[in-house]
C-alpha cells in the first residue's frame, strides 16, 4: 500500500509539470506571428467566411474562455482536424500514429545501449587505464562529440551508399503493407502477426536510425558506468568482501554492479527522454516520417492542435519515465522507503 502511496503523491507533484508544459504551449501557439485561422481557409477567400472560421475555431472569444475551452478538448481527445499533413485527418489519430513511430525507435535503442553501455562501463571500471578502459573512454568520448546528425549522415554514406548494405531512408520498401495494429509496434505487430518478410524489412530500414541514437546514448551510459563503478569500487564494503577472500567476480556482481547502478539509472531516464527529441535530427536525416518530421511541419504550417497534442504526449512520456525512476531507485537502494 505505501508503493501505492508514494506512486500517487508522486502523480500529484508532477502534474503541476505537465499543466505548466500545456499552459506554456497554449501561451507560445497564440504569441507565434501566424494567423492559425487562415490555415483552414483556401487562399483565396472573403471576409465573411473568415470570420464564420474564426467563430468555428472559437478564437473569437476571451483568452481566458479559450483556455478553458483548449483544456477540456486537450484531455478529451477532442484535438480537432490536421490542416499541415493530410488536411482533415483527426489530429488524435495522427499525433498517436507518428508517436507510436518515434517511441519505438527510441524504445530499441534505450534497450540496446543499455544492454551493452552497462557492460562497457563496468568493463572499463574493472580494467582501468588498460587497454580495454581505454578503447572504452574513446568510443564514449567520440559518441558524445558527434552530432545525431552527422552520425546518421556517416552511416547512410558508409553503410547505404559506399557498402550497400542497408536503406539510406524510409521505414519500409515501397509496396510493403502494415502490419495488424495490435500494439501499433511494426516490429512487434509483424512479429505477432508472424509475418517474417515484414519484420525483416523493418528491421533493415530501422538498423541504422537505431545504431546511430543507441551509440550516441551508450557513451552517455559508459561513462556514468564506469565513473559509478570506480567510486563503489572504493567503498569499504567492497575492500571487506576482498579481505573476505570472495572471488572478484562476485564483488562486482553481487556488491558493486547492483549500487552503481543507481545514478546510472537517472542517465538512463534522461537518455530516453533525450532520445525522443534527438530523434527528431534522426527521422528528418533518415526520413522516418515521424514526430520530429509532423513537428516541423506543424509549426511551419501553424498547425497549433498538432504542435499542442506533440507536447502533451511527449510531457506525459517524461512524466512517467520519471516516475519509472522514482520506483526503480526504491528496488535498487534499500535504504529508500515508500
């Protein structure tokens, strides 16, 4: 019941966030220099139907009433019609469409560079400055010195244009259908839709947006590792399982690993959330068409419901990410109590 507690009292801290993100997006969409009334007009019109369109959208009224207006349909779905993409298309749909998209290219590429960024780092710790430390801390330095950008261009020439091996761009190959949406994860979707021909074609569109969003975030990871470890390491419980005469293996498995593991996992929180707006660079660089790409065509258009529901959406997955921390410092750290 307490875990049931904290988790609640945690939602009641983090919701003032999530209301200062949205009233912060809803201030910013009506200081921006467009007009978002004449994105639904054609371009030629009259003064009468803009104005008819202005009373639709309800601009017409106070701020304040407007606000109130924005909150309601924010938190029921109500998000309205795109006018930047594919003009009529519920917005709800299409934000949830590109979000589902860009989670899941983050989502694999947390889990990669985790997996390996956790081995690497201890790896260097227990071996430092030899030679294994020392490959190690390069690698981590130059992936944290080169733009997603550049990296997502260094791949696409080496890997798609110099060696053949993968696509320079897109998520699927032309003439490749969807899998049932059943979790509305292609490679999940595909996998449980036992359809191997989509999977592998996903797979090979999605290996190098994924190499190059998990190597920038597995140098984050091996250096917060490696520097946890060093200073566990140092701890006198560690040197008292060594005059114990426990096997070196052990002391770093049992004792060492399991506490510095514990600032590392506030990188990772953060990582994951980096890797949803670095991967915004990603999907323009790689054509993934999508939540950076719907972004950028939503401010450029002054589509505000898409610009609105892309933050909400985001805010929420930070909030929870959060949250997700929170919980797991308590299953790391003993000395936490709910």
């Amino acid at each position: 019941m307490s875990m049931i507690k904290y988790i609640f009292r945690r939602l009641l801290a983090l919701l003032p966030i999530l209301f200062g993100a949205i009233t912060l997006t809803f201030i910013l969409s009506r200081l921006m220099p467009w007009d978002p009334v004449l994105a639904h007009l054609p371009k030629y019109f009259t003064e009468e139907e803009y104005r008819a369109k202005l009373e639709e959208l309800g601009l017409h009224k106070p701020i304040l009433e407007q606000f109130v207006i924005y909150l309601g349909d924010l938190f029921t779905g109500n998000w309205g019609e795109s006018v930047s993409i594919t003009r009529g298309v519920p917005v709800w749909d299409l934000v949830l469409e590109r979000f589902f998209r860009t989670f899941e290219l983050a989502i694999f590429s947390i889990l990669i560079a985790s997996f390996i960024g956790l081995k690497t780092g201890v790896i260097a710790a227990t071996h430092r400055n030899r030679a294994k430390d020392t490959i190690f801390r390069g690698m981590a330095i130059i992936g944290v010195s080169i733009p997603v950008f550049f990296m997502g261009m260094l791949l696409q020439y080496l890997f798609a244009f110099k060696i053949p091996i993968f696509p320079a761009v897109g998520y699927k190959s032309a003439g490749i259908g969807d899998p049932p949406p059943i979790t509305r994860f292609r490679i999940i979707d595909s996998i449980l839709a036992g359809d191997m021909d989509l999977l592998s074609d996903y797979i090979f569109h999605l290996a190098l947006p994924i190499f190059c969003l998990s190597f920038i975030t597995l140098a984050s990871i091996t250096r917060q590792t490696r520097s946890s470890m060093l200073e566990v390491l140092q701890q006198d419980y560690v040197r008292t399982a060594r005059a114990k005469g426990c096997r070196e293996k052990d002391v770093i498995n049992t004792h060492a690993r399991k506490n510095a593991l514990i600032p590392t996992v506030t990188v990772l929180g953060l990582s994951f959330a980096g890797l949803l707006t670095g991967a915004i660079l990603t999907e323009t660089t790689f054509s993934l068409h999508g939540l950076g790409e719907l972004l950028i065509v939503g401010i450029v258009n002054a589509d505000y419901w898409v610009l609105n529901g892309i933050v909400f959406l985001t805010t929420l997955t930070f909030i929870i990410m959060n949250l997700s921390v929170d919980i797991i410092y308590g299953f790391l750290d003993p000395r936490i109590r709910y």
